[in-house]
C-alpha cells in the first residue's frame, strides 16, 4: 500500500471512513470492528490469564472494543494504536463514555506501529485481532513486538491468511485491493519462530470463522429494514455480498483464520 500516509489515507478514505465503521457495528457490535465482536474477544481473552495492573499492547486496536473489554474484565492497562485517524477518533469517544476508573486504564494512539518508538520490556502482553494483515513488513513486526514485551510476555493474534500460496483470481484480486499481505497459516507461525517467539502455536481457526460469520449474516438479514433506513440498500448489499464471497472463499480453502500465541 505504499507509504505511511498513503495507507493512513487509503484506510480512512475507504474500508474504514466513518460511513463504513458505522456499517461494520451494526455487525460486529458498538465499538467493535473485527471478527465476532466481544463474543469471540472474551473467548479469546480466556486463554491470556491476565492479571490487574498488566500492561497490554493492542496493535490495531480499531474503534477500542478489545481495549475496552480487557481493562474493565482484567483490570490491566491497555496502549491502543492504529493507523486509522478515523478509528482512533471513534476508540476516544467511546472512551469519553466509561466510568473513571477504566477510562484512565486506557489510552489511544494514531501511530504506524512499524515506526513507532516504545520502551523496550514494557509490557505484558500483545494483543491483535485482524489487524497485522495490513502490514507487510511482518518479520520486522514480530521482532519489535518481542523488543517491547517483558520476559516471559505473551502474544495472541487472529489474523486473515490463505489456505494455499496461490488462490483464485478473484481472491487473490480481492487481497491485493485491499493492500493485504497473508501468509498461509504454518508460514505466520514459522516467522514469530524465526522473530525469536517461543511456545508459537499456529492454529487453523477457520471453523469458528465460518460458524461467527453466518450468525453475522442471520444478524444483517434479521435488521435488514431498519439497516437500509439507516444506510441505503447499496451498504446492505455490500454487507452481505462481501460476507458471502468470505464463505466462499472458505470452502474453496482460499481464505481461512488463524490463531497464534507465543511467549517471550
């Protein structure tokens, strides 16, 4: 995607103006932009054993979901950075909103996380959800990230990646629109290894994928009215027709999920 700004510009002109963020809550839930919500966030969380006063990185935090979620269930500090001047914007109003005590437990910046400079062992734990496929320069990513994550830290992601190194031309026109690098799920494992992660677990998630996203869909068709009343028939259809190429795309094992964890 070219450049900082480019990709800063690109993101806030297109899949993630305010127009489309409004569009992606009526899916995922308020404050939330990626897979499941805050269903698959609390799932996912589980797995951390956070305990209060821990200090989290979430990179690409989107619109705060996650952020939020993890200081009031765990009561740990959360640093949130995205790209997106739009989403970040979203992510502080929504903080406006909480109580005192959580709203100082979190903290929002618009920073390319490949530039960005952080004090080294300074956190607890990473945490992403659909975000790094944006970044192309991951083994540099993955390397910073385990810079910035004390001994003993941990990591987990979800992330989009590919069934096979070369897909359909549909899909691989679709990854390349939107500026995405996706790896194959055994070869995101293979550079958190070579970043020097430990313990890397790289699992195929893509059932659970499938089983979020037709609820999702159920969901869209069940608001269908008072959506285009909201929005147009144009964003319903965009909606549903992006979500159905996504399953279609799974059952051709074009397009899976992936989950990994690792400790420092």
């Amino acid at each position: 995607m070219g450049d900082r700004n480019a990709s800063q510009e690109f993101l806030d002109a297109h899949q993630y103006s305010d127009h489309s963020i409004s569009r992606y809550e009526k899916i995922f839930g308020r404050t939330y932009v990626s897979t499941g919500g805050e269903g698959t966030t609390k799932d996912l969380t589980k797995k951390m054993n956070l305990q209060p006063g821990q200090r989290v990185l979430d990179v690409g935090c989107g619109i705060g979901g996650s952020a939020f979620y993890l200081a009031k269930t765990y009561g740990v500090q959360v640093l949130g950075l995205d790209l997106s001047r739009n989403m970040i914007n979203k992510a502080q109003q929504y903080q406006g909103e909480l109580d005192e005590p959580v709203k100082r437990l979190v903290d929002f910046q618009v920073a390319d996380v490949l530039k960005v400079n952080l004090p080294a062992e300074s956190f607890d734990a990473v945490y992403s959800r659909d975000a790094i496929l944006h970044i192309g320069n991951k083994e540099e990513l993955f390397a910073k990230l385990l810079s910035w994550v004390k001994p003993g830290g941990q990591l987990l992601i979800t992330d989009y990646a590919r069934g096979q190194e070369q897909c359909g031309q549909e899909f691989e026109d679709y990854v390349a629109g939107r500026g995405y690098r996706l790896l194959t799920v055994p070869q995101y494992g293979k550079l958190l290894e070579e970043a020097g992660w430990k313990e890397v677990e790289a699992v195929d998630n893509t059932k659970e994928f499938v089983a979020v996203m037709k609820r999702e869909l159920e969901l869209l068709s069940s608001i269908k009215d008072s959506f285009i009343t909201e929005f147009s028939q144009k964003d319903y259809n965009d909606l549903e027709n992006g979500w159905t190429k996504k399953l279609g795309w799974v059952s051709r094992n074009e397009h899976v999920w992936g989950l990994y964890t690792a400790k420092k």
